[in-house]
C-alpha cells in the first residue's frame, strides 16, 4: 500500500521524498485500513452476545435509535460521504443492546460502500441478529463527490431508507417510525 501511494503521488505531480509527504504512505495506508476495518469485522462480534429475551413483542413496542452518526467512503470514487442513520424495529422477543445497532451500521458504514447498500444491509443484519417483527432504516447522508467534484452542490444530502417486515406492510407503524426520527411527537 505505501508503494503504491508513493506512485499516486508521483502520479499527481508530487515529491514522495518532500519532507511533509515523507511519511504520507505509512499514514495513508493506516488510514485506509482503519477506514475500511468493516471488512474484517462480523455482527456477531460487533454485537457481543448483547441479544436479550425481553418477552417483548408486538406493535405497541417500537425500539428507535436516531441520530448516529456515520462516515464511509463511496465505492466509486473512494471519497467520503458523511451523516446520520435511523433506525427503527419492533422486537418479536429479543432486544439488542442499543450501542450494538451503533455498532452495526459502523460495520457497513467502514466498507466502500453505495448509500443504498449500505441502508439495506443495516437493516438486513438486525433481522438477522434478532428475528424482530420488522425494521426501518433510514440514512441521510453528505457525498463529497457531489460536494468537491463533479456537480459540485454544498449542501446536497441523499436520503435513503429500508423497511422490512411489519415496517413494508403496515402504514401506521412505518409512518410512526417516521414521525419519531423527523422529531415529532407521537401518541398511539
């Protein structure tokens, strides 16, 4: 990875050897490995056996952790993009440890990544991890390669969003969720 960093920087005109760019390969291979760490990681280690039988169940049990913040790199430029993910479920009889769905979207979010993908796969792994009776995903997110190249559009945010189970079917329980993370309050 540092040689090839040395030829990325020759390749854009600059000195490997200048005195600020002398240890820039060793830095940007540590980066790099630290930005994509997703890829040796796996949700059962991340979730650390902090599943727990709460004999929870059913519609009027929605568990909501909003705000996390998430930073990634695009696949297709290597660039990053930066934001928040929203997620949402209603238990069947396990809960997960809230800092675990955290730790989940990390996971996803610490690959190259397609905002998309990585909405799917967040949700897709708490169903797996916990069986729940549905769950919501919502990410909004920055792109620097929409930001710093191309269109070059500050401010521009993509919102993507999953639902699965009782989420895709049930209009009411998906429009609550939604209410949640947009800050609304909610009475049932």
């Amino acid at each position: 990875m540092k040689g090839a960093c040395e030829t990325i920087l020759q390749c854009i005109g600059e000195d490997p050897e200048r005195e600020g760019l002398i240890k820039t390969p060793k830095r940007w291979a540590e980066a790099l490995l630290f930005l994509t760490k997703g890829y040796t990681q796996t949700i059962e280690e991340v979730t650390n056996d902090a599943v727990f039988e709460e004999g929870l169940g059913g519609a009027n049990d929605m568990v909501v952790v909003r705000d996390i913040d998430i930073h990634s790199l695009c696949e297709h430029h290597m660039v990053p993009f930066t934001g928040k993910v929203h997620v949402g479920y209603i238990p069947r009889r396990k809960v997960l440890g809230i800092s675990k769905i955290a730790r989940i979207a990390e996971v996803f979010a610490r690959r190259l990544q397609v905002q998309e993908r990585l909405t799917r796969e967040i949700g897709s792994a708490i169903m797996d991890a916990i069986n729940p009776l549905g769950v919501a995903v919502v990410v909004e997110c920055s792109h620097m390669c929409m930001v710093m190249r191309g269109v070059q559009k500050v401010g521009s945010n993509t919102v993507t969003s999953s639902v699965l189970g009782c989420f895709q079917t049930d209009q009411k329980t998906r429009s609550e969720f939604f209410s949640i993370i947009n800050g609304g309050n909610f009475r049932r």
